[in-house]
C-alpha cells in the first residue's frame, strides 16, 4: 500500500486525493490490548499538526491520537462507538478514526512509507 | 451477562487448569451468594408489621404503577447475605495491600478508638460554634501539625479526597494568576511520571496540559522541561516521590525555574509518607500540596472510608483558599464562613458543604499524636527501608525499571517475562491464586507492563520474606515455561478470569426484574 504513511506515534495515514484516512498501526492496538472506548472529534474541528485528535481507551490504558499533519475533520469513524474492538480487529481498515481535509500536501514528506515504520518498530524492540 | 439464579456451573470462565466443580458452585467455605434480589420471598420479613393502613397510590402529581421492588428476606437471610459479601472483599485488615502509590498501611485501632469517643462522635456540623470548641481545636491543631511538617504557611482543609485536593490547589492557582491579572497563563506542565489524577485535575480546571517527558533515570527531563517554559505557563504540577518511586533530584531547579517564569508549582503529595518528618515541601519551592490523610496519616481507604486531602499553601496562594476556615478568637475559636468575614483573603468560593472530613481529621491527629516528630520520621524511613527491601529481594529475577535505591515503592516492567507468553495481567492474577492482592499494573506508563509495588512501612519483616518468595517462586515458574498456569489463573478464586473487554464494553451496572426472568 504504497498511499500509507506512518507517524512515530504510531498513526497510519491512508491519502486519498486531498484527503487523508487516519487510524493507529497495528503495533499500537497490540500495545493498548482491548480497545474498550474511542472518543471522537466532532466533524469540521480544525486541527494542527501535533493536536490532540481522539483518545482511545484500552482496559491497560488511555492514549492520545494526535493529528498527522493541519486540516479540519471531514468525517469520523461512527461505528467505533458501539464496536471499539474494530481497532483491534481491523486497525487499517475497519478501525479508522476521522478523515480530514489536508491542507498541507507538503507535511506527508516528513512521515515513514510503510517500510521505514516496519524498521522503526523492529528497532523499538 | 445477565446474572444468572442457577448457581451450579458457575467458575469455568477461563479454560484450562484444574476447575473443580462443586454441585451448589460453593468452593470450600467460599460461599456463592446470589444478589439480594434474586433472592426475594414475597412476604418474608425480618420484623412482624402490622397490616398497613389503605394507603394512596398518588403523591402530588406522581401516581405509583408498579410494585416498589424490595426484596422480602428473613433477618438471619440478610444477616448472612452481608457477612457473606463482606467475606469476599479484601482489605488492609487481612493482609499485605501492595497497590503503587496507594500507600495501604494499617489503620491503627487508637484512632478508631479516639474517633469513637461522644464528644467527637456525635458532634453535629451545624452546632453552634461555642458548644463545638473542641472540635475547632482539634483541626486548628491539625492544621498546625500539617503547616510544620511541610513547612508551609496555610492549609485549605476542607478537600474530601487527593484529587479534590488537587482541584482546590488548582483553582487557588487560577484565582492568583486572574487576581494578578495573568489570565492568559493556560497551559499546565506535568510530567509523564506524575499521578494520572494531575492532567485530569488541570484539564477540569480549564488549563491544557503539556506532558514532560521522562529522561532514561526515570525522572523529568529537565531540558525537555525547561524548553517548555513560557509566559503562558500556569502550573508545573509534579508528582514527588514520582510513580517511579524516585525522589525527583532537580526539584529545587526546577522550582525555581519555573518560579522565574511565572509559574506556580504544584506538587502531589499523595507520595508524602516517603517524606514526612524528612524533607518539607516548603523548602523545595513548592506553592500547594495535597496531603492525603488516608495514606501519610493512617486514616482508612479502599472501601474502610472517605478519603481527606487538605492542601498546603504558600503565602501567595493562601489568600484564596476557599471557605470555611478556624481561626482564633479571644480565648476560643471561631469559623470564618463568609467572604464578607473573609478580610483581606480572596477565597475563590467553597468546595464542601461543612468543614471537611471530621472523622478523619480526628484519626489523622491521633496518629500524628501518637507517633510524634521523630514516629514519623521513622514512618518514612520505614517505608523506604521496606520498598527497598522488596527490590533487594526481587531484582536477580525481576527486571527493576529504573537503578535503586527508590524511595517508598518500586517499579519493576515486564522485561523478565519477554519471550514466556505470560503477561503482566497474567503474573498478577497468579499472585492472587498465592494469596496476595496484586500490584499496581500497567502504571505509570513510561514503562512497558509496569508493576508498581508499594509495602509500606506496617509490613513486618516476615511479612516482607513471605511476599518476595511468592513473587521469586511466581518468576521461576514463568521462565521455566510454564505459561498455562498463568494464563489460566486464578484457579482458586469464586470467579475465574473475568472478562474485563466485555465489562468495559458493555457494563452491567444494575439488575433489573425482567433480564432475571
């Protein structure tokens, strides 16, 4: 999957045309153990780069997504409210979190492609 | 996950292990006990009632439809009902408590005793004042215990928790910085190894926190800490002893540092019993704490009570600690209730109905009484000794996260269990298979699969040898390869592996008539 590109905190951005799908990497989901609730942005939020974009809580722990890069949230992953266990089961599919506006194309350079994130996660050990 | 009345079957939640299954589900002397409910016989009553009058279904505009619901038990029912719930709860009473940061000492009986005796007891918060000045005394005197352990000026105590503690520290910071005229200062340091309640406390006050990293020691990065200073800083607020269990060294540092940013410094003091008698936060630079009283100071916990956080102040805070407060009046004492009788302070309202938690402060007194200066000093090292002991005795079979010597509880991660299959979840579900209620798990977060261990110092030393055993022997068995026996634990228990997803995911909070039927 050649569109994907990925953060040091583990989020995966899937970009489709000015858009981009935003969810967390199947290390992280493995970390938290079950995700037991996703706490949502509202749609049309604006966030920077760095934000604080959704919480995700797992019976271990309570973790911050944050924002890959600036845009507003075009749409959110609805069905993670009454299924968190989506984030588990499909985290690079049916596990998304928000789709949003990006407004700066140029901001994907710095991110890892899918091959660079695999060697960053074997280095965590 | 409706509850079931059946109560044959029940204890196979998990599979593997030896599951013994007894006809009435009943194991040994560990007795199943449906809920109250499930257990109601229309007409059963522990007292003979006369017939009751005709009376109104109808009560202003509300008329009653269905029946109300009480379950009709015998009193020996009931009786056995509670003691039997009461028989499955684990408490301090019973044995070691080992929860990080929890500080689960012993409740001495004097300050049941004190607390018990009529005058205190049956003191009413609405007395008038001068048939209450004894009571006035004895938190005037607590006060002063608390301000000269500190080493601070003022103390607020009517907090009724750690964290109410927490939240009255804070909006005393914010009333300063908006009585300054510094409203613009929103966003709150705290450290990744600070207690979890501190964000939660800053984000309800209105403030955005700013997480500081920890450095490989365990501590704040005092780079990382100082790059984030500004003029928009409010608060640091800091965790010491942090939930590594590590004196933060750079305190003074960093105290001052912020100070000369503009910021205040709040420190959490639920770690306090590793430094009473010690070190005084006052001489570190710190502008409010919370103390715990059910940790430091003995008073019960977990279940045995409510909890007592006063918070101490520093002159430029203490104007606005909230409402009510003593103060000395004449030959006696006196309340100070309102803003207009306020003088020159600031309070920024009130936190409690009342005066805070009487009970508490009455035991909290008794301890500090009875131990005295040099009894607490020794409460603290004690505690120290004890965390010490435990890492001294674990640390050649359990990784220990951050080099020794830690104050008054140690942090292991889940490193010595790499490669078992057996998680942290699964090694603290076997300790309880062992007998022992488990550790703190899985905080603080800075490192992976945390066990945060905390004896306190009312753990003798035999207590101490018998724990560090379990937990050695626990640690062989896991490195041996024998992972079935963890992931299958605990297999003594009324109830095997719960299922924590599906009662996070979908909570059964109540019972209710119809699900049962």
């Amino acid at each position: 999957m050649s569109d994907m590109k990925y953060t040091t905190d583990h989020e995966w951005i899937r970009v489709e045309g000015d858009s981009g799908v935003i969810g967390i990497t199947d290390y992280a989901q493995e970390q938290l153990g079950d995700v037991v609730f996703v706490d949502l942005p509202d749609v049309g939020k604006n966030l920077s780069k760095g934000d604080e974009a959704a919480v995700v809580e797992s019976v271990k722990a309570a973790a911050e997504v944050y924002a890959p890069l600036d845009g507003a949230v075009l749409e959110i992953n609805e069905a993670l409210t009454d299924a968190p266990g989506l984030v588990n089961t499909d985290p690079v599919g049916g596990g998304w979190f928000l789709k949003l506006q990006i407004s700066d194309p140029g901001q994907l350079d710095g991110m890892m492609d899918e091959a660079g994130y695999a060697d960053y996660v074997k280095g965590l050990g | 996950m409706t509850h079931s009345t059946d109560l044959r079957g029940r204890g196979e939640a998990v599979e593997g292990g030896d599951a013994i299954e007894t006809v009435l589900g009943h194991r040994g002397l560990q007795l199943e006990e449906a809920l109250i409910f499930e257990q109601d016989s229309a007409g059963s009553s522990g007292v003979d009632l006369p017939t009751a009058p005709e009376a109104p279904d109808r009560l202003g505009t509300f008329r009653r439809q269905g029946r109300i619901g009480l379950p009709g038990l015998s009193e020996p029912e009931v009786v056995r009902h509670y003691t039997r719930l009461s028989q499955k709860n684990y408490a301090i009473d019973m044995g070691l408590y080992p929860l990080g940061s929890c500080t689960m000492k012993h409740n001495p009986r004097l300050n049941e005793a004190v607390v018990r005796l009529p005058g205190l007891a049956g003191a009413h918060p609405m007395q008038p004042v001068e048939t209450v000045q004894g009571a006035l005394a004895l938190i005037d005197e607590l006060a002063h215990w608390l301000k000269e352990l500190t080493g601070m000026p003022a103390v607020a105590m009517s907090p009724a928790a750690g964290a109410h503690g927490e939240l009255c520290g804070m909006m005393c910071i914010r009333a300063a910085l908006d009585a300054r005229g510094d409203s613009k200062r929103r966003r709150v340091l705290v450290p990744e190894s600070a207690h979890g309640t501190n964000p939660a406390t800053a984000a309800q006050c209105g403030f955005t926190v700013d997480p500081i990293p920890a450095n490989a020691k365990g501590r704040v990065d005092l780079a990382a800490f100082r790059a984030k200073l500004g003029d928009d800083v409010a608060a640091l607020m800091l965790t010491n002893p942090n939930t590594c269990g590590l004196f933060e060294p750079d305190i003074i540092a960093i105290g001052s540092d912020l100070h000369e940013a503009g910021g205040y410094f709040y420190c959490d003091g639920a770690n306090f019993n590793a430094l009473v008698g010690r070190v005084r936060p006052g001489d570190l630079g710190i502008d409010c704490m919370h103390i715990n009283l059910h940790k430091t100071f003995s008073t019960p916990h977990g279940g045995g009570g409510p909890g007592a956080g006063p918070v101490v102040l520093s002159q430029a805070l203490a104007p606005h600690a909230p409402l009510p407060w003593v103060v000395h009046s004449g030959d006696g004492f006196a309340l100070v209730e309102h803003e207009g009788d306020a003088g020159d302070a600031k309070p920024f309202g009130r936190l409690k109905g009342f005066h805070g938690q009487m009970g508490m402060f009455v035991r909290a007194l008794a301890y500090m009484l009875s131990h005295g200066k040099d009894g607490l000093r020794q409460v603290a090292e004690d505690a120290v000794l004890n965390a010490n002991y435990v890492l001294a005795g674990l640390e050649d079979v359990m990784t220990v996260s951050f080099d020794g010597p830690c104050m008054h509880e140690v942090l292991f991660d889940d490193r010595f269990l790499k490669g078992s299959g057996v998680s942290t979840l699964d090694f603290a579900k076997a300790m309880i298979d062992e007998g022992y209620h488990p550790m703190t798990m899985y905080f603080p977060l800075v490192v992976h699969g945390a066990m945060l261990v905390e004896p306190t110092e009312t753990e003798s030393k035999a207590g101490l040898d018998a724990f560090i055993e379990v937990m050695r022997s626990l640690a062989a068995r896991a490195k041996a390869g024998d992972a079935d026996s963890f992931i299958s634990a605990p297999r003594l228990t009324p109830r095997r592996r719960l299922d924590e997803t599906a009662a996070a995911r979908k909570p059964v909070l109540r019972w209710r008539e119809e699900a049962a039927e």
